[in-house]
C-alpha cells in the first residue's frame, strides 16, 4: 500500500461540485522528485466518470453563461483571496509533487491569485460594439458570447499558473471547463478547484479528473459536450490534439507548444546585467520553463567575458531539496529528465562542444542535475535543436546583426526570445525581425497576467494572458435588427 506524506495529503476528483476518493478507483502514486518516493496516491477518472463531468459542464453553461459578468468575477476574486491565505499550503504541496523550491513554489500560488484578479476585471470588459448601418431604422450589433464547455489539458512544470490562466479565462468569459491537469502534479489544480468552491463556484461549472494521458483526452476531445480544447504543452503532442478536435467537429483550440528560445548579446550590452537578469531565468525551476532562455549567441567581443560571469552565477545555486530553505535549484520532474540531458551533454561534446560547467547528475537519489553551460556549440548538435527543458545553456558566438538574427529565427519555434543592446537601432531591428510571440530586450519579464503568452510556428497559436486571452473563450455573433 502507498505510503501518504502527511504535509501532502489526499488526492481527489472534482466533478459536478463532488470531491471523489480513490475507493473503486484505479489509482497510481505521485512521486516526490526530490526523493523519488511515493507521496500520495491519485484516482483515475474512469470513462464513467468523464461522460459525468462532460455533462456537469454542458448543464452548468446553461446557466453560468447567463449569470452576469460582474457576479462571475466577485467569484474569482473570493477564490484570489483564497489561494492568498493559503499560499504556504499550496507551496508546499506543490514542492512536494513538483521539486521546486518552496519559496518559488509559494510565490507561483500569489501569481495564480493575482491571475484570478486580472482575469475577473477582463471579464467584465468583452464589450460589443454598435456599427452605423446604412439603412435607416436598422441596426447592427456585434456581441461576444462565451463558445461553451471547454476542455483543458496543462503540464507539470507550472502546476498552478498555467491551469489559472486557463481556468480563469474560461469562467470569466461565462464558459464551464473539463480540466485533466498532469498525473505528476495533480495537487496544485485541486488547490486552485477548492478555492473556487469554496468561493461558492455552481456546481459543474469547473471539473477536474485524470487517469492515462492518451485515454483522456480522446474521450473528452470527442464529447460532444466540448466545444473548445485548450493545452500546453510539447509540440509534438499538440499536434496530436489537434488533430483530434479537427476530428471531432472542428473544435476551435488554443495550442502553447514547446519553444527554444534564443538569447541574442550584442557587443555593446551590459554584460554584467545581462547575467543577473539571464542567470534567474535560465535556472529557475531548473530550467523546465518553455520560455527558458536556452541558445546564447553572444558577439565574439564579450562572449568569453559573459561566459565567465554566467558560470560564476550558476556555480553559486545550491542544489536541493525544494523543502530546504538553502535551496534555490530543484530536481528535474523525473527520472527521464536526467536521461535527456546526459543524452545532450553527450551529444554536444561529441560535435565539439566545451563543456564548461556541470554536465552530470548529483546524488544517488532524486533526479538532480547539476547546471551546466556548453560553449561553442555548433548547430549540428542535437541541443541547438531541440529543446532541452533543464538546466543547460549553450553559447555560440557571432559577429553581426544579420547573422544572429538569421539564428535566433533558424528554428521552427517562435515562443520567446531576448536580446541585450543598448544600441536602439538594433533594437528597433530585432522588433521588427525575430520571429517569436514574446521579445524581451535587456530583461526577461516577458510573461505578467496584463500580457498575451503565445508563440508562432510550431510554438503554437492563440493567446492566453491579456485581453487577447479572453479572445480564446468568446465567440463572436453580428445582429441585424430593424
């Protein structure tokens, strides 16, 4: 029998406004990456169960899309003031199941709140619009209405602020939602589905289940209750669902898949501001962030300084448990993480890199990995391909602005990117000319609850963050009347 830790209690379903055990259920264990042991143990849906929360969501938008927009968002702001009060609870289940440390765990619970709060006020602002006819005694009106059940699917990385932009979107716009969260991090997306029940959310307005990945998300694709998928996560998966709500009635969808984001240093940077902001980014929760700054092409004049002082930065994380206070690196998701990244490591040198920090797994238990730093990378390498999604940068240098630009667009993902220049010239250039959803210059703050979150090519389509990210939960409708 699996052992439960008591600081991360039980697992549950939530359909139609019911908290379901495991009793009856198949189950499976969630595993503490940190130590690789059980800490608790998740029910799966059954099919069942997914046909009922389906149908909880199509009967509760009968409803909730008629209650008014400023009653909808007073919920979200209950549930906000929730996940605040209760923010070192989330945190610590979320560094439970998740690895991250607990500071960064807990500040991800705030983030989600404030979430809530941006996206209730957004609500109550998907205004229509009067157009001036050309016939007199008639009028043209144009509406936005919320599209209907929706089902969502998140990873593991952002356990909660990636499922409360989702969530909050949808119930703000007037829509109900199937969500299946991922099987390593369910906890976190049931704090944020008991904040919103205890806010006194309708029941059926909000449903969260799990079980086999595969299984899921073609039942609930396939309802005929579900007008909408959403995801984030891997390309390669995206394009699968995609394909299935093509399959299933051309289903309107909202794709946030994989990117690779460059990072472009140009001689006249700010070399020491570039390594503190790009330091944090790179090796917050150990490098699993899709917008995670990944490929460094920096100008040859300072690239061997930048270098320098980016592996003095990264030699200072303390790698650990994310429930240790001294710990600012946590363990990768899982086992297969540190597979990937040997793989790379390996890959890269064999082609000519130099490996210049870390390269290895650390410990013998838990799936840590030390940060590492590659130079001199050549494209031929598996890593300036592929997303590595962990704790490894790697730098390539260049010597003009057409090259690096040339680079940084080379991929067929377009999800972040950044760039260092003090010259506006080139930075006006690089606006104009990188292919990504999001360009941060001489920062990394591309990502608050005011902006759209998306990215181009295979990164995907469609926004979520912002106005723009309410877009993907209305419908628009024209009214002629005379």
């Amino acid at each position: 029998m699996t052992k439960i830790d008591d600081r991360y209690g039980a697992l549950q379903l939530f359909i139609a406004g019911e908290w379901l055990g495991a009793e009856g259920r198949v189950t499976e264990p969630v595993l503490n990456p940190a130590t690789g042991e059980p800490v608790g143990l998740l029910p799966h849906a059954s099919a069942a169960d997914l046909d009922r929360a389906t149908a909880a969501a199509e009967t509760a938008f009968a409803s909730w899309r008629r209650v008014p927009a400023y009653d909808r968002a007073m919920i979200l702001r209950k549930a906000a003031n929730l996940l605040r009060e209760r923010a070192d609870h989330i945190g610590r289940r979320m560094t439970l199941e998740q690895g991250k440390p607990f500071a960064e765990a807990r500040m991800e619970a705030l983030i989600s709140a404030d979430i809530f709060d941006y996206t209730a006020d957004e609500g109550r602002r998907t205004y229509g619009r009067i157009v001036p006819a050309r016939v007199p005694g008639m009028r043209w009106m144009v509406t936005r209405e919320p599209v209907g059940p929706v089902a969502a699917f998140t990873p593991w990385n952002f356990p909660a602020v990636i499922p409360a932009r989702k969530i909050s979107a949808a119930l703000a716009t007037g829509c109900t939602m199937v969500i299946k969260p991922s099987e390593e991090t369910p906890a976190s997306v049931m704090e944020l589905a008991r904040a919103l029940d205890d806010a006194g959310l309708p029941k059926g307005v909000l449903n969260v289940v799990y079980g086999v990945p595969g299984e899921v998300s073609e039942r609930l694709i396939a309802a005929p209750e579900i007008r909408k998928i959403t995801f984030t996560g891997s390309t390669s998966v995206g394009q699968q669902l995609a394909i299935l709500a093509a399959k299933a009635g051309v289903k309107r969808a909202t794709m946030e898949l994989g990117g690779h984001a460059p990072v472009m240093i140009f001689a006249d940077a700010d070399v020491d501001a570039a390594v503190q902001a790009l330091a944090g980014a790179k090796f917050r929760n150990a490098g699993q962030i899709c917008i995670a700054p990944t490929r460094f092409y920096i100008h040859e004049a300072v690239h061997d300084r930048f270098v320098e002082g980016f592996a003095a930065a990264a030699e200072k994380l303390k790698v650990g448990d994310g429930m240790d206070p001294a710990t600012t690196m946590g363990p990768l998701a899982n086992p297969r993480r540190i597979t990937a990244m040997q793989a790379l490591v390996e890959d890269a040198v064999n082609h000519g890199a130099s490996l210049r920090l870390g390269g290895e797994a650390l410990g013998n238990r838990g799936n840590f990995f030390a940060p590492t730093i590659l130079t001199d990378v050549p494209d031929t390498a598996r890593i300036m391909n592929e997303e590595p999604f962990g704790p490894i940068a790697v730098t390539a240098r260049f010597q003009s602005l057409d090259e690096v630009i040339h680079q940084a667009n080379r991929l067929p993902f377009g999800l972040a990117s950044y760039a260092f220049t003090r010259d506006s010239a080139t930075a006006q250039a690089l606006s104009d000319r990188v292919e990504a959803g999001m360009l941060g210059i001489n920062n990394t703050m591309i990502n608050m609850p005011e902006t759209p979150f998306g990215g181009v090519k295979q990164s995907g389509y469609g926004s979520e963050g912002g106005t723009e990210g309410m877009d993907a939960y209305l419908v628009t409708k024209t009214i002629s009347q005379s």
